[in-house]
C-alpha cells in the first residue's frame, strides 16, 4: 500500500441553506503522487480542496495530513506548508515577477537576498527566461502567469501542492504545454499534488488517481484513470467521461505490437528532390536530408508537400499509432525515433485490429 499523505474521513461541508457542498467525503491521497478532483460545476471540488488547508473549514468530519489533524495546526501556519496554485495566477501586481515568487519564503523568514536566489532557480525550473524575474505580472503572457504561480507555489519547497484549475484560463496549446511540464516537474519533485479540474482529459492525463465527483458534493468514483475510462462505477460518471472514452482509453494501451512498416521517400536535399525508391502510384514521404519527416507527395503528381499527420514514437500508446494513420493524408502514421528520424509507417488497419486482439483477451479474462 503506498503511503497516505492526506486523508479525508467522513467529511461534510453545509453552507447556510441549501444541499452540503460536500456529503460525507472519505477518501485517501497517496504520498508523492498526483490526485485529480473532477466534476461538473459546483459539485465541491474546489470546497474539498480548501479544507485540506483550512481555508474552508468542513462542517463535520476530520482530514489529517501527514497523520496530523489539520485542525491542531494554526489556520495561517498549516496554508503557507502547503503550495496553493489559482486559476488567476493571483499575483501581486505592483511586485517584480521574482518577489512574488519569494512571498512566501520571505514570510518564513528566510532573508531577502536568499529567498530571491531561489526565486531565480525556480524561473528555471518552471522554464522561464531569468530576464522575465524583473518584469510585473501585467507584463506577462496567461501562461507565463501560471509558470510563475507554480514557481510562487514551490518556492517553500512544500510537500503537498494545491491546484484549483490552474490551466483552465489559458489556450489549447499552452494548456497542453503546462501539463507536460507540471509532469516533467513532478518526475523529480514527488510532490503530493492535489489538482482540481472540470477536463476529464486533463483529469486522465494528469492523474494517478482520479476522483470524480457528483453533483451535491458526493465522491462518485474514485480509481486510476485507466479504470475510469474503461469500467465507469455508474451512470453518472459514464455520462461525466464522455462518449469519446472507448477512444481516450486507447491512450492507455501499450503499442508494444504494431509493426513498423518500411515506407518508400523522396529526400528532399539543397539541390531539390530525390528519390529513394522505384514506387510508382503509391504516397511517397517527403524526408529532409537527416531523414526527419517534412510531409508528403500525393501519387501520381508533381512533387508538391501535403503537410503529415500527427507522429508516432515507439512506446507511446496505441491512441497515439491510431491517431498517426488517421491524421494522415496517406493514411500511414509516420513512426520517428527519439531524434525525430523516420523509422517507418504504421498501418491503421493493423493499429485496430490489436485493438480488437486486446479485447478478446480481456473478454475471455473475465
Ligand atoms: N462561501 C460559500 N457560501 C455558500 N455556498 C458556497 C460557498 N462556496 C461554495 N458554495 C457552494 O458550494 C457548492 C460547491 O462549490 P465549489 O466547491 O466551489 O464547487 P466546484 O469547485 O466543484 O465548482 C456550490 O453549490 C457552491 O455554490
Ligand atoms: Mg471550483
């Protein structure tokens, strides 16, 4: 059994009037590893979360934290243990990028000059330039905002991290970024991080474990996202995940057995193209000149780039290999190495039929 960090036993929270925004909450959050409250709206995610550190107190019930009952500690004391991560980064908007990150250090007690020296090695960590540690919040883009709230949050080096909705303000794309990045971190920080989302996608990726939560503050499931996807506990969650499930599971299956395919190229090279191969009528994949995919030329055409579909890596799970065949115009996935050099094609086909495999195995385990 992995160790708990927090727990949460019985816990209610009941505002004047109305149903409890949490109903009786048990539930354990492991040493070291990423929890994902998620939920529609209003089902107590972010109430659930700020009572771990007191700024909510619950109505009935106890959550202990490191085996201490939060409530022996001082309110004031117990919230600057623990990182706390916003949706609005909520910086302070007239202090430099490095003081806000110091706040809590320097509420701690550690010296000016010191708090600001690991300010500076947090900008790194979170992957921002050191030159941005001058600038004003006002004076940063959404993302970097949330770069330097989760520098702000480790800056005391806390073991349990609090996260409500930090990416949910910022686009698609910088979205996608953070989180690779808040795993990278993770790798080496082993923090206990508590992450509220309304993403299920963003729950899946994130999560060790996943809880899912009802409307009326109750715990409808909780489990890895693997399970969540693929054995839903009731109709609720079911209909919470999505119809796209059966396809976001995928992205927990090994790849281990699709096969890589050899496929016919065209270098393309300083002095133009060049073919490698005698394949006439079929799509041919367009390669620099250190073999690295740049897209691909229709059969039976000039040579003219169709840009390619999404990569495939060897290792990645099986929603990524379908996902490359089904991207692409030639309707081949485009497999890379770890440099980004071409090993060959998947096939589609191939991808769905190990699926179908898979299925039969688990079916004739039950
Ligand atoms: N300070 C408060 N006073 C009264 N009701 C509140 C307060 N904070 C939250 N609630 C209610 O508690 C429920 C859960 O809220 P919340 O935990 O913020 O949900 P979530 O984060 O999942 O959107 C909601 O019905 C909300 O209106
Ligand atoms: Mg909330």
């Amino acid at each position: 059994m992995d160790q708990a960090m927090i727990e949460f036993q019985s816990v209610t929270k009941q505002y004047p009037g109305g149903q409890p925004a949490v109903d009786g909450l048990s539930m354990s959050i492991a040493k070291g590893s990423v929890t994902v409250f998620v939920g529609p709206s209003g089902c107590g995610k972010t109430t659930s979360l700020r009572m771990i550190n007191r700024m909510v107190e619950p109505t009935s019930g106890t959550i202990t934290v490191d085996g201490r009952d939060v409530t022996s500690v001082p309110a004031a004391e117990l919230r600057r243990s623990m990182g706390y991560v916003m949706q609005s980064a909520g910086l302070l908007p007239h202090r430099s990028v490095l003081d806000n990150i110091a706040t809590v250090p320097r509420l701690n007690g550690v010296s000016k000059a010191e708090a600001r020296k690991r300010a500076r090695e947090l900008l790194d960590v979170v992957g921002l330039a050191a030159s941005l540690g001058g600038r004003y919040p006002s004076q940063l883009s959404g993302g970097q905002q949330q770069r330097v709230g989760v520098a702000r949050a480790l800056a005391a080096d806390p073991p349990v991290l609090l996260m409500d909705e930090p990416f949910s303000a910022v686009d698609p794309v910088v979205r996608d970024e953070l989180q690779q990045e808040l795993l990278r971190l993770q790798k080496d920080l082993a923090k206990t991080i508590v992450f509220v989302t309304h993403d299920i996608d963003e729950a899946t990726i994130l999560g060790d474990k996943v809880a899912v939560f009802a409307t009326g503050g109750k715990l409808a499931q909780y489990a890895s996202p693997e399970e969540i996807l693929r054995a839903p506990a009731n109709q609720f969650v079911a209909s919470f995940v999505g119809r796209d499930r059966g396809f976001r599971h995928l992205g927990f299956a090994p790849s281990d057995g699709v096969a890589i395919h050899p496929v016919p190229t065209i270098i393309r090279a300083s002095g133009g193209y060049e073919s490698d191969s005698s394949a006439a009528g079929g799509w041919q994949l367009v390669v620099d000149a250190d073999k690295r995919p740049l897209g691909w030329s229709a059969p039976g055409t000039e040579i003219e780039l169709v840009p390619g579909g999404s990569l495939f890596r060897p290792g990645d799970s099986l929603r990524r290999a379908l996902d490359s065949a089904l991207s692409s115009p030639s309707g081949l996935g485009v497999a890379v190495d770890a440099d980004g050099v071409v090993l060959g094609v998947v096939r589609g086909g191939e991808v769905l039929a190990l699926i179908e495999e898979a299925r039969q195995v688990r079916q004739a385990a039950l």
